[in-house]
C-alpha cells in the first residue's frame, strides 16, 4: 500500500514520512495542495494524508479537485484529513469535501495508524 503525505510543515512532513518507512509503508511526500492533486494523477496511492491548511490550494479545494476527476476516470482513493481545527464543525466540512476521514493534529502515531490500517 504506497501512501501520500500532503503536509505543508516541514517538519511534520519529514517526521510523518520517517514514522510510516519504520512501519514499512511506502509513502510519497509533496508540501501543497496543488502538488497532491499532481502526484495523485500520476501515482498509485491506496490513501492521502492531506493537511487541510496549506498554502496556494489547500487540502479541501486539493480534496475536491480528485473526487471530480475521479467521477470521469474512475476509482476512490480513501482521503484522510489531519488538520489542528478539532470542532465538529470542521471534520463536517472535511466529509463535505470529500475526505473519508479525519485526524486532529498534534497526530497520534497509534490512531495515525489504525486509519491507514482502516481505509488503506
């Protein structure tokens, strides 16, 4: 299962990355909306972590764009949020968008998990 991690922090990012290698996931970095979209396009990912803050096409908008481009190519990648907004309110917005399922940040590795176990 190859997952892609759209995370605009670099740190996050670099630390998420490091997590999943241990865990024998392989796993694609990118630190934008605009480059998910891309990688997702010519990639084979089962999932996508995507922050939902990021700069120039964020996560809902970058969310967005693959669902309606799956409408005429076909398939489903599972979507998961991670974002620090944690009301109800913002994981509704994350499913209105498309996503399939959300973690609030600071990301507990463990739950992290199960989610990729879940939906991957």
């Amino acid at each position: 299962m190859k997952v892609l991690v759209a995370e605009d922090d670099p740190t996050i990012r670099q630390l998420l990355g490091v997590l999943l290698a241990r865990r024998n996931v392989p796993c694609s970095l990118v630190e934008n909306g605009q480059s998910a979209v891309e990688a997702w396009e010519n990639g084979e990912f089962k999932l996508i972590l995507m922050d939902v803050q990021m700069p120039n096409l964020d996560g809902l908008e970058a969310t967005r764009i693959i669902r309606e481009k799956e409408g005429s190519r076909g398939g489903h990648v599972n979507i998961i949020a991670m974002t620090a907004h944690a009301m109800a309110k913002d994981r509704e917005e994350c499913l209105r968008a498309g996503m399939d399922g959300y973690i609030s940040k600071p990301i507990d590795f463990n739950e992290l998990l199960s989610l990729i176990n879940q939906y991957g």
